[in-house]
C-alpha cells in the first residue's frame, strides 16, 4: 500500500478544506470532530494490523506497534472502553467483542498509569454478563456502567449535522480522558456493517431516531462529534451474515486492527466483506465530512505476525 500524502497532512487538509467554516462560527476545535491528538500515535503508521491466534496477543501487538498503551494513557488519566457486548454468544460466533481482549486491554491501560478504567454500554446487563464481558473486565481491576438511564447522557450540538442536529451521548465518554473503542467486525441488517462508527450507537441514548431518520448519515454525523483516542478492531472472528445478533456465516482471520481514526479502521475492515468504502453510506458521508480517509491505498498500513 502506498501512502501518497501523510495522515497528518490529510487531516490538516480536512481541517481546512471540510471543517472550517463550521469551525470559525462554532469555535470549536478538530477534536470535536472525532480527530486523535496528533501526537498520541506513531506517525509512521497509521493502520497496524496484527494476526495470530490469540486475540489478546493481538489486540496488544497491534496498539504496540502504534506506539504502545502509553503513548495513548498517561499517568492519572481516566480511561473509558466501549466493546461491543450486545448478546450472550460466544466468541467464535462474532457477535461481542472478544472478552480477552477486553481484558488484556483493561489490564495494559492500568499498567500505562490510569486512575481508573470503565467500560461502558447501552445494552442489557444479562448479556454483558452472559457473554462473559464484565467478568473480563473486573478480572482486570476495571468496572462496568450499563449506560440505562437518561440522567448518564449529555446533549452535543452536532454542529455538521444535517440530519442529527443534536444527540445526547454519555457523559462519561465526553469527559473521558482517554476513549478506546473496541468493536467486533459484523454485518448489519440495517447499516450494512457494524464497525467502530457504528458501535457508537452503544454510547448514545436514542437509537430508534437513528434507525427512524437516515440511519447512514446519523451514524456518520455522530462520529463527528466523538474524539477517538484509539479504535481496536476485533476481526479475529468476523460474522458476514445475519447480524448483528447471528447466528450467520463466520469467517476466522484471526486479526485485530488498530488505529486512532475511525474512517480508516472501518474501510481497512471491510476487506473481509469485499465490499468498497464508498458503497457503505456512512464511511463515505464520514469521509466526506472530513472524519478520516476511506481510501486505504493512501494510508501507511503495517500487518504482521503477533
């Protein structure tokens, strides 16, 4: 894969060219807009993509060659994780996010030096706790919030929306110091697919507006007003059909993928469904809003052995 402009040019760029009269009369800075520090990744590489058979082997070979869990969790810092926990399946069926991964992710950002680690859903808590996501978490010293009520949600102006003017997103991811989006590689009835944009559906609280509306363009819009800190994909087990909940066709290729900007992980994903980035709704309308780049032949990719 070449990289034809470097990742940190193209957000400039974006910055620029998509965002700035929304900037200038709203005020508000690229990290409103879904966009990392630029200084918390290696700018070498802006996808790593590690395969073995051990999905927590890879999940923390894929963030190490980013730089490592330090470069993204500082000292003090509180750490919040969305998974994908929405149903009590197991692992090899690709509906939850693999819960070793979870837990070795947990693990790593306490050993970088946070305060404190939570994971958090808007989903049931008997699946969380069937699919064996909480008891992975709390191995790792972490604590779950099942994200059920109103009062655990802020409103954010979505100053780009067009369809979503305005969204209440969970409080605790807002005022996270660091946000880790940990999603599982599936299809989507509804969305198509459901990569790290849409496993934000997780962190908002009306998901029937967006199913109700252009469920495309409000997941694309959203992602605009979330700041990624890092995105681990679980693509160890990947489910093609019947999603989000399965039973469905599942295919092993034994990968995580990680990265710090949401366009790029998810278009990077779809290669297990050999389907383009421009014919997902909302990777492209993110894309176009100046999110990330879908065209992976203009990133700088390293895969490799965990």
């Amino acid at each position: 894969m070449t990289n034809e402009f470097t990742r940190r040019e193209f957000l400039k760029r974006s910055a620029v060219l998509g965002a700035g009269t929304a900037l200038a009369s709203t005020g508000l800075t690229g990290a409103a807009f879904g966009m990392p520090r630029l200084d918390s990744y290696n700018p070498g590489i802006d996808l790593a993509i590690a395969r073995g058979p051990s999905p927590a082997d890879n999940a923390l070979a894929a963030v190490d060659a980013l730089g490592g869990f330090r470069k993204f969790v500082k000292k003090g810092d509180r750490v919040v994780i969305k998974p994908n926990p929405i149903g009590s399946s197991p692992p090899e069926m690709a509906v939850n996010t693999h819960p070793d991964m979870v837990e070795a992710v947990v693990r790593e950002c306490y050993r970088a030096g946070a305060a404190e680690v939570l994971a958090v859903s808007n989903d049931q808590r008997n699946s969380i706790e069937g699919n064996g996501t909480l008891a992975a978490v709390e191995r790792a010293g972490g604590k779950f919030k099942v994200l059920n009520d109103v009062s655990m949600y802020r409103e954010v102006v979505i100053p780009r929306g067009r369809v979503l003017r305005r969204d209440l997103f969970a409080i605790d991811v807002l005022e996270a110091d660091v946000f880790i989006n940990m999603p599982i590689a599936k299809h989507h009835a509804g969305a198509r697919v459901t990569f790290s944009m849409k496993n934000l559906m997780g962190i908002n609280w009306d998901r029937i507006f967006y199913h109700r509306s252009d469920l495309q363009r409000c997941i694309a819009e959203a992602a605009t007003a979330i700041k990624h800190s890092l995105i681990i994909m679980d693509a160890n087990h990947v489910l093609l059909t019947n999603g989000p909940a399965g039973p469905g066709r599942v295919l092993d290729p034994q990968r995580v993928i990680a990265g710090v900007n949401p366009v790029a992980v998810d278009a990077a994903t779809l290669q297990f469904f050999r389907q383009k980035p421009e014919d997902i709704g909302h990777i492209r309308i993110a894309h176009e809003l100046g999110v990330g780049e879908m065209d992976v032949d203009k990133l700088k990719v390293k895969e490799f052995d965990a």
